[in-house]
C-alpha cells in the first residue's frame, strides 16, 4: 500500500546515471538525508560526533574538542558518542600527560603557572618547567594511549618511577605512582568491553511496530568511545532489513565508517552495502552478525540498550497521546491535534521586541521546530 500510494502521488521522474549499484546506494542515501521525502525510512537526529584534536601548529601541541571539517593540522582521535565521553578522556589525558587545553593566545601571555599546573594537570611548559623535548614525549605518549598502547606507556612509567624511587625522589615518584593508577583504571574500564575490537561500530535495533531505536556504540583502537541512540521514522510495514539497511546508508554519509560493524539482525542488500561504505570509506568494511562468543556479547549488550530506550519511549509516547486526547475533549476538537504551537510576544516599554514558538507533537516537545 505504501508503494501504491508514493506512485500515485508522482508528479515527474528523473533519472541520473552512476558507474555502478554501490554508487547507486550512496546517491540514494545521499538524495535522501537532504529531500527526506515522505515516503521513505528518515533517520532522525542525525548529528556531528565530537572529536578530540592534538593540534600540529604548535610546538607545544594542545588538546581540544573538535567538531565539523578537519581541515586544522593535527591528529584527530574519534568519533565520541557524546561531549561526557570525550570530557572523560581529555580529564584522563591531562592527568596521565599534563597536556595543555588552553588557547594559544593564554600560553603565549604567561609569566607564571595557572592553576592547571596546581592542581597536576599541566607541566607548566608555557614558563619553561620542561623542555620542548620532554612535553614532545609527553604528547607522543598521549597519542600511543589514544591508539590503545594503554600496557606500552604503564610500563615505561612503571620503570621511571622505580628509577626515581631509587634516586630518593620521592615526589616524582609519587606523581608517577598516581599516573600508573589512572592507567590501570582505563584498562579495566575498557576491558569490561573491548575483547579482540579495534575500530569497529556495534549498531543493534529494537522495535515496535511504526517506533523503533538504534543503538550505536562505538570502540576506537580497542577503545569503547561511548554510546548513541538514534530514533528512525518509518511505516509499521517496514522490515527490520530495510531499516537497518536505510540506516546504516544515511548514518554513514556523514560519518567515516569503521573496518568492522556488528549487528543484531542483517541489513537488505548487506554484500552491496559493505561495497558501499568501502566505497566511501576507502578501505575495506567487513559487516557481520555474530552468533557466539564475546563479539555477540557486545551485540547484545547493544540490543539490551536499544529496548531499553524503547520502552522508554513508548511510555513517553502514551502519555503524551494521552494529553493530546484530553485538550481534544477539552477544546472539542474534530481529530487528535498533532502539532500544538505555543507564542510569546514581549517587550521592553515598547523596544527590544522579542517573539518566541515552542512547538509540541504527538512525539513530545520538538526542540527542532522552536524559533
């Protein structure tokens, strides 16, 4: 029906040539993330991931979040799933590496230490406490930590606190000690996810009927990087293939896809997909749903967020029908009121004129249509 209903509502067709089917998928995914036509499986909230940036300008490279084009000189590490994933990571650096945050023009400017260096999250390089040297080893052991080499940079701090200890200088030692410890944090924390993953998306779909969430965990140089859901719109008649397939084409037209994807259930068209995003990505992307062992154990970990969050949602979603339904038998309307808008007009004696729309639907407050 859904089919019968799109053609009836054509109006004109065009056709554009490709070299081939994967070039094909990739101009569809595309032609749909910017018409979104109606008719069509949307991803909806699609949004830019934070990155983290060790800049390349500076003799003294500083750390610092980045999104959008990466077009600044440096070394990108990411995708993170949020700004808390990656504000954990860039606290972690600075303890472990007392790397600089701040902007160039505040380094340039000091005469004494801030209080980043008080509280041992700096080494006061800005004043000349260390060499340009020793803070390049610092920044180069920072990027081996971002690529996983967490056992590599423990142990060659592991013998620089026992040569420190046996020189009696206790205080570096100590400092060392403090730093072995985050270390050892980081490695539980990531072994309670990353078995065997290097660059990998574990992508897992719930639904329910015309609702349905995606979870999308992301592990980076065997790194769990965080955690997104995402909230496609879609007829109830679609399959779970055609979702994850509309998916999986649209989330990555605007994010590099990693070597490895899992998945709790098969997309349409996998083999043609996976030619696809090789296509984008420009290396090769194996797409897979694991049936046994610690890879499935991610997967369903993923499946078990991806209910979670919908069940939420159709909670959510009753209550606000259920509003809906009142102000039509308090307003006697004839239908269900699917858009509310709500106006406020103010001003100051006449000047500084201010207009504001908050706008409610039957999904809830729909921030993206405030003005």
């Amino acid at each position: 029906s859904r089919t019968m209903r799109m053609v009836a509502e054509v109006a004109a067709v065009e056709v554009v040539e490709v070299q081939n089917e994967a070039e094909a998928l990739l101009l569809e995914a595309a032609l749909i993330k910017k018409l979104r036509p109606y008719f069509n499986i949307l991803l909806k909230d699609d949004k830019s991931f934070p990155y983290l940036l060790l800049t390349g300008d500076h003799p003294f490279a500083r750390i610092t979040k980045h999104r959008g084009t990466q077009k600044k000189a440096g070394d990108y590490f990411g995708p993170f799933a949020s700004v808390t994933a990656l504000n954990h990571t860039l606290a972690l650096l600075q303890k472990i590496f007392l790397i600089r945050p701040c902007s160039d023009l505040f380094f340039k400017n000091r005469s004494r230490p801030c209080l980043k260096y008080q509280i041992k999250r700096c080494s006061a390089h800005c004043v000349g406490y260390i060499s340009e040297a020793q803070y390049g080893e610092q920044v180069a052991r920072a990027k081996d930590f971002l690529r996983g080499k967490h056992r590599d940079i423990q142990h060659i701090l592991q013998r620089e606190m026992e040569k420190a200890s046996a020189e009696t200088n206790y205080e570096l030692a100590g400092t060392l000690r403090d730093r072995i410890r985050f270390l050892t944090q980081v490695q539980q924390e990531q072994s309670l996810y990353a078995r065997g993953l290097e660059d990998a998306d574990i992508i897992a779909l719930a639904r329910q009927g015309a609702m349905s969430v995606v979870q999308v965990f992301f592990f980076r140089n065997g790194a769990h990087f965080g955690h997104q859901s995402f909230h496609p719109t879609h007829e109830a008649e679609a399959t779970d293939a055609e979702i994850m397939a509309a998916f999986m084409a649209q989330f990555y037209q605007s994010h590099t896809p990693p070597q490895e994807i899992l998945l709790n259930c098969a997309p349409q068209d996998c083999e043609l997909l996976a030619e696809a995003l090789e296509l984008k990505a420009g290396h090769a992307v194996h797409i897979a749903t694991p049936q046994r062992g610690d890879k499935l154990t991610l997967v369903s970990n993923a499946e078990e967020n991806a209910k979670s969050q919908l069940a939420r949602e159709s909670q959510q979603r009753s209550a606000v029908l259920a509003h809906h339904a009142r102000l039509q038998q308090l307003f006697n309307l004839p239908r269900l009121p699917e858009r509310i808008e709500v106006y406020d007009n103010s001003h100051m004696m006449g000047s500084a004129a201010l207009g504001a729309m908050i706008v409610a639907t039957t999904h809830g407050f729909d921030k993206r249509g405030y003005r």
